[in-house]
C-alpha cells in the first residue's frame, strides 16, 4: 500500500475541494497516484460536490427514527425546499436517522457509519446525492436519547411523511409504569417542547452565559438600587425567568393551571411508578443558520425580463 502523506490529501482537497477523508480514500484506492485519484473523485460525484459547498443549505428535513427504549433525531439540509420533497433525500434522512440508532449520537460516528448492505458511508451516500441532485445539501446534527426502563417519545411538526418534518422533538421519561400511557404523556410533552422552545429542562440546565445576560439586563433596568436590594431583584427576576423557559417550570400546553412538573408528578400516582423526564431533544430546521437575502419575487422577475 502506498504511503499517503498529510501533504498529498492537502494538495489533493486543494485541487478538487473535496472533504480530507474523501481525499484519502481516494489516494488509497488510487495507490497514491495524484491524476487518478482526482478522476475517482469525479467519478464519485465528490469534486463536483465540492463546488456546491459554499451555497446556504437551510432548508431540508428533521428526522426522527425509535426503537425500543432510544430514538434519534437528525437534521439533514438543502438549499430549496423543493429538494426536501425529492423521494430520494426523504429516502436517505430516513434511512440515516435509523443508522443513527446505532451509534454513539455524534455527527462523526453518523457520518461514518456504513448504509445497510452498501461499503458506503452515511458522509459518501449523501456526496453522491449531491452529485446527482445538483444542490449542496449538509447532514448537519444529530442526538441520540436513551432510557433504561420506561419510553423515548417523539413528535415531528409540519410533517410531510412518516418521521419526516420541520420541527422533530424527542422527550426522555423514565419510568416503570405503564408503557401506553406514558408513551401518550411523552408525546404530550414532545408537543409542548414544539410549541413552547424551552432552552433547558431546568434552572440547573441554563448556560452560565445566559444566566449572565438576563442578569445584567435586570441590572440595568434597575440601576442605581442598593447592592442588598439589587441582589433580591436580580434572584426574583431569574426565578420568573426560568418559569419560562425551562420545561419543568412552564406552564403545561395542554392545561395551563399545572406546570410540566405537576403534570408529571401527577402521572406517577397514575401510571403505577414515578415519572421522571430525564432529557429532550428539539430540532427546528435551519435554526441558527444565516440566510441569504435574496431579491423579492417582483425583482426576480424584472430582472429575469431585463427591467431590473
């Protein structure tokens, strides 16, 4: 086997633009002759995506595949939603959401992973996919939920096929009672993280940066207060805060005179065994990623007749 240096796949990324683990593969397969391995990349359709890497992809699809007692949600993107319809990107979210169910929950471990009775990896079928759709598309993250007795239940919002949507939503509950009504709570709950966006399950969840933020905010609204009182204010105004935003503490969707913990608390005398949600998940496509702004439909059109 030839012996492939770090340089030879920099020059090689640096020729076709393709991703460094495509790169070496291809100079392994291609006994590291440089001008062979760049037509294998073409053949592969991974230079030609390459090309396509600089596009915003923020539209596409969630996906959310159970099993048992651990679920997973992924979120795969595309440049139009056009392409999130296409039956061969539905085919491959939902597949690669039910290979997620066997790995370790990190994107690295999805990406790696072999497709079902295929020598391709998760990373190559989507290259392929973009080769032969011709948009840039992105598997952009994943998560992974377990429990070891009770269910993982899921939600996906404006859903255009089976586990198939815009919003996906996972919610951990652990328990040893009864399965039907708990998976009919989780779900339940897993409506709730869609609408309500919690940014933790509780106070203790809530990153310090935010903490930080809200308090500093409470500062200024309140300048000029002594230090003792300013404490007592800052302590109040994050209690309200965290009443909002973490799902323990909110007000339950489906009967707002109880919060997600009364709720839970009373399912336990219910279902036979206390009820504890350990975890959830919410996945809301595009979600953190800028988009390009682009003319109007009216200027579109000027422009396409020459008038703009």
């Amino acid at each position: 086997m030839a012996n492939i240096t770090a340089a030879m796949v920099k020059e090689l990324r640096e020729t076709t633009g393709a991703g460094m683990m495509d790169c070496k593969g291809a100079l392994n397969e291609t006994q590291g002759d440089m001008e062979a391995a760049v037509d294998w990349l073409r053949k592969k359709g991974l230079a030609k995506a390459a090309k396509k890497a600089g596009r915003v992809a923020a539209e596409g699809l969630v996906a959310v595949e159970s099993a048992g007692h651990h679920a997973a949600v992924i979120e795969v993107n595309s440049e139009t939603d056009f392409v999130a319809r296409n039956d061969a990107f539905q085919a491959f979210a939902r597949e690669a959401a039910k290979i997620a169910l066997n790995t370790d929950g990190t994107l690295e471990g999805l990406q790696a992973a072999k497709f079902p009775g295929a020598t391709e990896t998760v990373s190559e079928k989507l290259q392929a996919l973009i080769a032969t759709i011709g948009e840039n598309m992105n598997l952009r993250r994943v998560a992974k939920l377990e429990v070891k007795k009770g269910v993982i239940a899921s939600y996906v919002h404006n859903q255009i096929s089976e586990g198939l949507g815009k919003i996906g939503v996972l919610v951990a509950l652990e328990s040893e009672g009864d399965v039907e009504a708990l998976s009919a709570l989780g779900r339940q709950i897993a409506m709730h993280v869609a609408a309500t966006n919690p940014v933790a399950l509780d106070a203790s969840g809530v990153d310090t940066v935010t903490v930080e933020r809200e308090s500093n905010i409470l500062r200024e609204k309140n300048a000029g207060k002594p230090d003792h009182v300013m404490a007592k204010i800052i302590e109040s105004g994050l209690k309200s805060y965290y009443k909002e935003v973490t799902l323990l503490e909110q007000p339950f969707v489906h009967d707002g005179s109880k919060t997600v913990s009364q709720v839970l608390k009373e399912a336990g005398s219910k279902f036979g065994g206390p009820v504890t949600l350990t975890a959830f998940v919410r996945y809301a496509l595009g979600e953190g990623i800028e988009k390009e702004e682009g003319p109007d439909f009216a200027t579109e059109v000027a422009q396409q007749a020459g008038r703009a």
